[in-house]
C-alpha cells in the first residue's frame, strides 16, 4: 500500500490538534501510520482562536523537524477553519466560538506559523469577502478547499474563479436535512470538473449506496478519500480528545461529542478503507490506488 492521506488529526492516541503533543506521541503516530501503508500525509488541525492555531502550527513544525520518521511521512500541514460557516449543522464539531470570516492578513498568520509547510487551507466560501483569502492562498501556492460551507451556485463558482480547486468530506460538514434540489452537494457535483471532491468511506459520514453514486458522478479521476482520523484512531471504543475537546467513540468505531448529533472526525485506517472500497463499494485495486494515493497527491500538487 502506497497512501497518501490529506486528513489525520490525529491517531493512536496522539491528537494533532493538541498543544500538549509530545514527540514520543508524534512519532509513535507516525510509525503506526507507516505500519497502516501510508507513506505520506497532512497532519490536520482544525479551528481554533487565531492565536492558539499559529501556536499549535509553530509547535508541530518544530516537533516534524526533530523526527526523521515525522518529517518523511508529514507533508505539510491541513487548517480545516477557523474560517467557516458557523450556523448550527454547517460547523459541525468545530467550536462555532472561535469561527471568523476569512481575512487574508489572518491566513498569512496561520502560513507564517507553518514556516511553507501549511498545503491546504478548508474555508467556507461565502465567509471569504470577494474571495480574497481564497486569491492570496493560492496565490501562494496552497491549495484551497471548500468545506463546512454552504455557498451558493455564484459563490461557489465565484470561489473556483479565484483559485479553489478541492472540496473537503462532501456529504459532511452541513445539516443532516437539506433543501430537495439546490444544496451542497448538488452543487458541488454540478461543478465537478473544476474540483478534487474528497470523502470519508467509513459507511457513517457518507452511507455506502450514497456513496456509490457520488463517486461515479465524481469520476476516478476527480475524486479521493480521507480518513480524517482522529487520535481514537486504532484505540477502539471509549472517550477520546480532538483539541482539547471530549469525543466519545461507540462499539462501531463512530465518534462524536458526547450529546451531539454531529460526528466529530474518524477512526477509520487505510487497512480498513481499502477492504470498504473493494467490498462494500466494488472497485477495483486500480480505482483503490488512484482514491487513496494517486489523486491525492495530484490535488495538492504533489
């Protein structure tokens, strides 16, 4: 296996997200990673205060540069927010708190913090006034990906105009009901010539027959999966941390904040999305690759 994952927020125990992260957590994430046939991936950290986001940056930046292991397989880095929808359904597990619209001096505070590691950027388009965060990422070579979001058919092709190309867990991030017709996911297959369109295959973010669908709307070539794990990754059932907050994990691997119908991540493993693809889905060990190595390297330039 040859994975290359563009959302781990943690795993084996080691949240990312956390700025407690110790190197031995670090590394030992790494080496399971490694073990689960992902040769490369982007450590995620999702919204937080400005402050507490370019804190966690910097810490992990010098953490990766301490480690052989971490620095072979950590790519870069993913922000997931702060700059997105923060109505109820959109935001998700995301502390609605600490959301603020998107502002291109506050993005170059998250890229310096991240010393040219930061490749990805997830923002909510119609939080980003005239597009100019989305124009300045770009500009400066990260790649900029729609999520937690719900723009509408301008906003979001306003948003490709000026340079975003990817979006983030389609199916995710939004309410469980949605208008009969004009809504995000719609939308977003509409325009999916001009998007990397990602998902989570565990069967609980996306069912697999919805699944199934959207992938051959997507196409091979456009499409790609995430784990979009968190540290409970690989430690079964319980309570676990994602940023400082409590998810609690049910015998099927599902996670959530406790009392909260949103999901809250993913404890999935490459091991485990490659058999759902093969069995629950039916593709084949090339369609497996391009979903889980090829592309994903391809939407980030790699």
């Amino acid at each position: 296996m040859n994975a290359f994952d563009l959302q781990v927020n943690g795993y084996a125990g080691a949240d990312f997200c956390s700025p407690d992260l110790t190197p031995e957590a670090l590394h030992a994430a790494c080496r399971s990673l490694e073990e689960d046939g992902v040769t490369g991936f982007l450590a995620t950290i999702i919204t937080d205060h400005l402050d507490a986001l370019c804190a966690k940056l910097a810490h992990l930046v010098r953490l990766r540069e301490r480690d052989p292991l971490a620095s072979r397989l950590i790519h870069g880095f993913h922000v997931e927010g702060p700059f997105l929808n923060p109505n109820p359904g959109w935001v998700g597990a995301h502390p609605a708190d600490a959301v603020i619209p998107a502002d291109p001096d506050n993005a170059q505070r998250l890229l310096d913090a991240g010393e040219g590691l930061v490749k990805l950027v997830t923002l909510a388009p119609e939080c980003d006034p005239h597009m100019a965060t989305t124009r300045h990422l770009s500009k400066q070579g990260v790649t900029v990906s729609a999520g937690h979001c719900n723009p509408s058919m301008d906003e979001l092709k306003a948003g490709i105009d000026h340079g975003l190309s990817m979006f983030t867990h389609l199916g995710n991030g939004c309410p469980v009901d949605l208008p009969r017709h004009d809504h995000i996911i719609n939308r977003v297959l509409h325009l999916r010539e001009h998007l990397w369109i990602g998902f989570i295959p565990d069967g609980a973010h996306v069912d697999f027959f919805a699944l199934d669908l959207y992938l051959q709307l997507a196409g091979m070539d456009r499409a790609f999966v995430v784990t979009d794990a968190i540290a409970a990754a690989r430690m079964g059932p319980g309570l676990h941390q994602l940023s400082g907050m409590d998810v609690e994990v049910d015998a099927q691997g599902v996670a959530r904040r406790p009392g909260s119908p949103y999901l809250a991540g993913s404890t999935i493993t490459m091991p485990q999305i490659r058999t759902h693809l093969a069995e629950a889905l039916g593709r084949s060990s090339d369609e497996i690759e391009a979903l889980t190595a090829t592309n994903p390297r391809r939407a980030i330039g790699l």
